[in-house]
C-alpha cells in the first residue's frame, strides 16, 4: 500500500493494464504465449485457413510501458503495479518467470533529473513507511542482520543517491583490477555495477547518459555525441 499512497500523493493515476497483449513491449523480454486447451476445436476453419482463438498471436504481458504511455499522453503521470511474465531460460535469482513490477510515465518532464529525485524519493519514503508501520518485521530483519538494517538507516536513508554518468562509470572502473576491462561503447555487466556502487561507498548509484547505440531508438538523445539520457 505505502507504493499506491507515494504515488497518489504525488499526483499520480493508478492504470490497471491488460495481461493478455498482443505485444512484446518491443522485445522486452522473452514471451509466454496464450491459448487455449481446446485451441483445436475452438480455431474456425475459413477458406484462408485456420483462425486463431485471438485471431493473432497472444502473450502474457512482458511489460505495461505501451500502454502506459497512451494513457500518460492524456492524463500526463500514470503508474501500475502488476504481474509481469518472461520466458528466458535462465535459473539464476535475477530471473523470474513471474514477477510484480512497478512502472511508471511521466509526460512532459524537462529533465533527466526530475525523473531521478521521483525515483529517490520514492524509494526512501516507501522504506521509511515500512519501518513505521511494520517495525516488528524491521525488528526481526535487525536481530538477524544487523548489517543490513544499519546499511538501511544510517546510508540508503541518510545519504543522497549518487549520479554518475557512463564516461565518469570508465574512468571509476579504469582503477580496478579485479573487474574485466571494459571499453567506451561497451555495456556495463552486473560486476562492474557493483564495483561503482562499492566505489560510492554503497550508496544507491544512477548510471546515465549510456552511449545511444546501447539503448532503444526512442530514448531522448543527450546533446552530447552519441549518448542517451538513459538511467540504470
């Protein structure tokens, strides 16, 4: 609940988006497809052929940021929070075959910026509305890892998130021998984010302006030669 009053608070609609879609939100991710049981005795047969049941290929959502955005282009900040479904064949723990995602739009934001204090924000309130009003399981979380919860209270909560942008990522990752080396236009893997979150002191670290070639072609550009206003 502490996600829906954040963002109602701060203006913004809650959108229930579809779960089945005919979409894959632009190869987000691999896809689950839908169909009946009985898909054979369902289908018509038509001198075309064979229907399907949707009469064309249906997914389990990957994301909701298409529908999203046609409704942010109306009513300007809108927000969901729902189960997501990918397909990839991997079995590590960054992979789920079914996950609840946050998503959110923003029209007509001026800059980068505006979109990384929201997400700060968010974060630190929600976290600290949690310990508020669920001390008892915070309480349990500290006399089990004390590590942790210090980390919670005394850095994520008391530090502001670090910026830093891909070419300042380099020149951070350049002082480390035990990352593999890793070259401008090239992408960042998990070890080299966590090597600049360590750097940071281990506070939370937005990584922007990612060279325009690793990133989908509808990201703003950032006036800057070849580099996008990405964050990650």
């Amino acid at each position: 609940m502490a996600v829906h009053e954040f963002f109602q608070r701060n203006n913004f609609v809650f959108v229930n988006t579809p779960v089945i879609t005919s979409n894959d939100c632009e190869g987000a991710g691999d896809v689950f497809t839908v169909y009946p049981l009985a898909e054979k005795k369902l289908a018509k047969t038509t001198d075309k052929g064979t229907d399907l049941y949707f009469d064309k290929d249906a997914y389990l959502t990957v994301s909701s940021q298409l529908h999203l955005e046609a409704v942010a282009s109306g009513i300007m900040n809108v927000y969901t929070l729902g189960p997501c479904f990918r397909a990839e064949n991997s079995k590590s723990r960054y992979h789920l075959a079914e996950f609840y995602m946050l998503e959110v739009e923003m029209a007509f934001t001026s800059t980068l910026e505006q979109l990384l204090t929201v997400v700060e924000d968010m974060l630190k309130w929600i976290t600290k509305k949690v310990i508020e009003t669920r001390y008892s399981d915070f309480q349990f979380l500290n006399d089990n890892n004390r590590k942790y919860t210090a980390y919670v209270v005394q850095t994520f909560l008391q530090h502001d998130f670090v910026r830093v942008n891909y070419n300042e990522a380099l020149n951070i990752l350049e002082k480390y021998t035990d990352v593999p080396e890793v070259k401008w236009g090239q992408d960042l893997s998990k070890i080299h984010e966590q090597r600049i979150v360590k750097h940071c002191g281990n506070i939370p670290v937005f990584l922007t302006h990612f060279p325009s070639s690793l990133k989908p072609f509808y990201m703003k550009t950032s006036g800057a030669i070849q580099t996008v206003f990405s964050h990650g």
